[in-house]
C-alpha cells in the first residue's frame, strides 16, 4: 500500500476554482492507478476522475466533465485534481486513491486512500 495526503481543499464562492494535490508516500507510485472520490454528508462515497500510472488516459464522471481535471506528475509522486466553475453541488470531503484497476469508477477497487480534505462551495 501507499500512503496518500491530501491538501488544497476550502471555501469558495460559486464559480470559483481550487486545486486539490495528493501526495503519495513510497517509491511506487508510478505504477498505480490514482483516482478521485469525493462525499457529501449525507451521501455515499462516488467516483470523480480516475488517471492511468503514465498519466495518458483518464475518466470522469459526467457530473465533472469538461470543469475538472485530473493530472499526476510521477516525479513529484504528486496527483492533482483542478476544479473551475465550481457549484454548490461539488461541496463534499474530496478523498484521493490508489489501486491496480484502471479506470475503475468503484472505492472497492482501490486500496490505499487519504483522510479527505473538505471542499465548500457556497455564496
């Protein structure tokens, strides 16, 4: 397993942007598969965006598309989640993981996550 520290989460107003980094502990990072969940009270855990070890293929949920990006950068054992135009519907504790299944939209598949950081988005 890996350990994975997230950080970049607080409150902003609708429309704004944050960037979220994940940061992995261990000297295999390169080889998992690294994705984005996130919760909101109240609610289960569900898939935001996922990213392949080489960083070339990724996936996101339709609730995401085209205002988030997902990105690592496995020299910095870093993973990145850019969000803009941001809604009030996107405030959740945003968890990142770890696992060997590509593309998998499900927390089952993965084994390694973070504590969360919150995300508020509110006016």
């Amino acid at each position: 397993q890996v350990q994975l520290v997230e950080s970049g989460g607080g409150s902003v107003q609708p429309g704004g942007s944050l960037r979220l980094s994940c940061a992995a502990a261990g000297r295999t990072f390169s080889s998992y598969d690294m994705g984005w969940f996130r919760q909101a009270p109240g609610k289960e855990r569900e898939f935001v965006a996922t990213i392949n070890p080489s960083g070339g293929s990724t996936n996101y949920a339709d609730t995401v598309k085209g205002r988030f990006t997902i990105s690592r950068d496995n020299a910095k054992n870093t993973m990145y989640l850019q969000m803009n135009s941001l809604k009030p519907e996107d405030t959740a504790v945003y968890y990142c993981a770890a696992g060997y299944y590509s593309g998998s939209r499900y927390p089952y598949n993965y084994n390694s996550w973070g504590r969360g950081t919150q995300v508020t988005v509110s006016s």
